[in-house]
C-alpha cells in the first residue's frame, strides 16, 4: 500500500461511523488518493535505524532538509513535541558524555599516555 493511500486509510479511520456512512465512493476515493499525495518528498538526509534496547527494539530517524512547514505548524508542533523533554536530556547528555569521552581519548592516544 502507498504511504499516501495509507494516510487516507487513517484520515477515514478516525471519523466518525455516522459520517463515514455519509460520503460518497468518489469522495471517500479523493480522499484517499489526497491526502498526503506531494506532500512527503525525500530529504536530503534521512537516517532511520531501529536499535536493539532493554524493553524492545527502539526506532531512532533523523532528517533534515530545507524547511517548508508553515509557522503556524511549526509553532503547533513544537507545543507538541517540546525540545526540552527526560528524553532529550538524557540523549543529549549521553552523546554529549560519549563525545567528551571521545576527545579525551584521542588526546590521550596524540600525547602517547595511551598505546594504540
């Protein structure tokens, strides 16, 4: 099934059974082949990895691209999902252990305190 094909599927979901029973078969197919149709294209970057974790596999994306929300979308979005999060915090201050770590160890390895 088509990504946008599937977004239709949701849209039409979520309605009400009563005002599902009311559209048409046109409608309910404009409906589908619509909704979300042009709106995904690729970005630039786009990582998606799934990482195996304690409580179950965990799924990680990161993309990036030029910005074509509008403001108010991004606005709403960022009520939704705040940057300032346990989550975020704890991820940002792991990498950011991990990078430190990292330095040292290439310091340490440049002086010669550490054999390779």
């Amino acid at each position: 099934m088509l990504m946008r094909e599937a977004r239709g599927e949701q849209l039409l979901g979520r309605l009400d059974p009563e005002l599902r029973a009311q559209i048409g078969p046109e409608l309910e197919a404009a409906l589908r082949r619509e909704t979300g149709a042009g709106r995904w294209a690729r970005h630039p970057i786009d990582v998606r990895i799934t990482l195996p974790w304690f409580g179950g596999p965990i799924f990680l994306a990161l993309v990036g691209g030029r910005e074509r929300r509008s403001p108010a979308r991004r606005h709403a979005e960022r009520r939704r999902h705040p940057l300032i999060s346990l989550g975020n915090v704890v991820l940002f201050t792991a990498v950011g252990v991990v990078a430190i770590l990292g330095a040292f160890a290439v310091a340490l390895l440049a002086m010669g305190v550490l054999a390779p």
